[in-house]
C-alpha cells in the first residue's frame, strides 16, 4: 500500500510540472479519461478501485488550489459534461468535491458557486440515469443543507448565538437555491425530478433566511385540551375497547351456532335421502325372473354300432376267432 500510495502521490503532482493553466486542465483531464476507461473493468479489484480513487481525489485537489475559477470551471465540466465517464466515477467525484474545496481551503463563495455550476446544469440534462440525479442531489446539495441545519442546531444547543461565522467553506445559498430553481424551471426537466429540485429551492431560501433548512415546526393545536377533556376521552376508550370486545364474542358464538346449524341440516337431509331411497324400494313391485329350463340330453340308443366305437370314437374290426 505504501509504493502504490507514493506512485497516487507522483502521478497526481504531475500536473504541476506544467507552467501553463490550460495545459495542467488537458493533462488531468487525460488521467480521468484513463481512469474512466479502467474504471468498469477492476470492478473486483477493490483495492485497484480504492488506490484509483486515491489517485482521482488527489489530482482533485491539486486541481481545485492551484488553478483560476475558469479553469477550475472547466475541469468539472469536462468529467461531468462527458458521456463515456461511467456514472460511478462521476458519482465518487461528486461524494468528494465539498471535502475537496474545504481542504483546497482560500475558495470563496462566489467560486464555489461557479464549481457547483456544472452540478446543477447536470440534474437539468433530460438523458442521466436516475441514479445519477439522485446522487448529485444528495451528495452535493442536500449534504450543503444538512451542514446548514447541524451547524444552527450546534450554536442552539452552545450559546445560541446563530449569527457566529463556520469555519468551514461557506456558501451563497440564494445563488445556489436560484441556480437550482432556474434548472427546474425547464421545459424539458422532468416532473418528478422538477418536484425535488423545487424542494432544494426551498430549502436553500430557508437557509439564505438564516433558517434550519430541515427545522421540523410541529403544528400547533387550534383546541387546547383540559385535564377534564383528557378525562372523559379516557373513559371513552376505555367503554369502546369493552364494546368491540363484547362485539367480539357475540360474532363468535354466532359463528359457533351457525355451523352447528349447517351440520344438523346436513344431518337431517342426509336421512331424509335415505328415507326417501328406502320407501322407493318397498313401493317398486317385485321383478318376477324367469326360470331356466334344463334341455334335456338325447340319449343315443345304444346298436351294434355304437358297441363297435371305442372310446376314442374309432370302429372295432371284428376279430375272427381262430
């Protein structure tokens, strides 16, 4: 891990060996390119894939200090803006790009909002995958909100004081929030996706208000209820739970008689089948069957011929006696 963690580290200085701007955007844009096209094939390699990511957060980084806004603007776009990029590179690179600018540190709000720039226009392109959508969403605009909310909730629980500056980056939340609604406003954003970018727009006018994007108010009750009112829903309760239980038992004995009830007609039409076969029988008259006759044989009269046949039927020659 080491060597491979060193080789990550010279690959991405690389980049400034150059001494122009738009040659440093070409080269690291030629290692995402190679990134991209290596990136499916290791899929079950998860160390290669971890030491790739290494490699792409690092060159990031370096990218995001040491170029201009511009530039900076172009990178993004070149990963983003590319369809052959597979949609889990762009994914772990949208993960990562808030953790990259708070550690490139000295990017003001309007650059992060011309970074967040390629993003946006992103979600609005009709042909990306839903789990694309879904994943800039939350990764990057939600992940903005939620830090908004954990941030205030933090100071209430402190000192109250909400008005104190983060240390962390900071964001204009209206530019963001009106870049998003100018997204959604499209005629060829989709419904469903329109919906939650409206959503994000909302939000981020709560936070540019200095309100808990994600401040849950519960609603106030329009009857204030006394321990009497409280009382009394008690006891009714209390009577319904026994009703439905009486309810209960009466639905069972009658259940029970019922197949009671089947059973004996049942019963009952079974005998009366039987009754009716045996009265059938005793009217029916006697069916009278006629005897058989014994033919009787013929019997052959004994001649001088038959004393002449043996029993094998064959004529006895008459032996002279000598």
């Amino acid at each position: 891990l080491p060597v491979q963690e060193e080789l990550a580290d010279r690959i991405s200085q690389l980049q400034l060996v150059f001494t122009r701007e738009e040659e440093r955007v070409l080269f690291v844009e030629s290692v995402f390119r190679s990134l991209a096209k290596e990136w499916n094939h290791i899929d079950r390699w998860r160390m290669d894939k971890f030491l790739m990511e290494e490699l792409a957060d690092r060159i990031s980084q370096l990218q995001l200090v040491f170029t201009r806004e511009e530039e900076r603007v172009l990178f993004v776009e070149s990963v983003f803006r590319n369809k052959s990029f597979p949609d889990g590179l762009k994914f772990h690179f949208a993960a990562i790009i808030l953790d990259e600018m708070d550690n490139a540190g000295g990017i003001t709000k309007k650059q992060i909002t011309a970074c967040l720039k390629p993003f946006a226009d992103l979600l609005g392109i009709r042909g990306i995958s839903d789990y694309l959508f879904d994943s800039i969403s939350e990764e990057v605009f939600a992940t903005i909100l939620h830090q908004k909310s954990e941030e205030m909730a933090s100071k209430m629980e402190t000192d109250g004081d909400v008005n104190e500056e983060s240390t962390g980056i900071q964001f204009d939340y209206a530019a963001l929030g009106k870049m998003l609604f100018d997204i959604g406003k499209k005629p060829e954003t989709i419904s469903k996706r329109r919906r939650k970018l409206y959503d994000l727009v909302k939000r981020f006018d709560m936070a540019a208000k200095g309100c808990d994007p994600y401040h849950f108010e519960p609603p106030v009750p329009e009857i204030e209820l006394t321990s009497k009112d409280i009382e009394e829903a008690a006891l009714k309760l209390k009577k319904l739970q026994e009703e439905v239980v009486l309810e209960r038992q009466r639905m069972k004995l009658e259940k029970r008689k019922s197949r009671m009830n089947d059973r004996n007609d049942n019963k009952k039409s079974r005998l009366d089948g039987e009754e009716e076969r045996d009265e059938e029988e005793s009217s029916a008259p006697a069916i009278t069957r006629p005897k058989k006759t014994v033919k009787k044989s013929k019997v052959h009269r004994s001649g001088s011929k038959a004393k002449n046949r043996t029993k094998f039927g064959s004529k006895t020659k008459n032996r002279k006696a000598h």
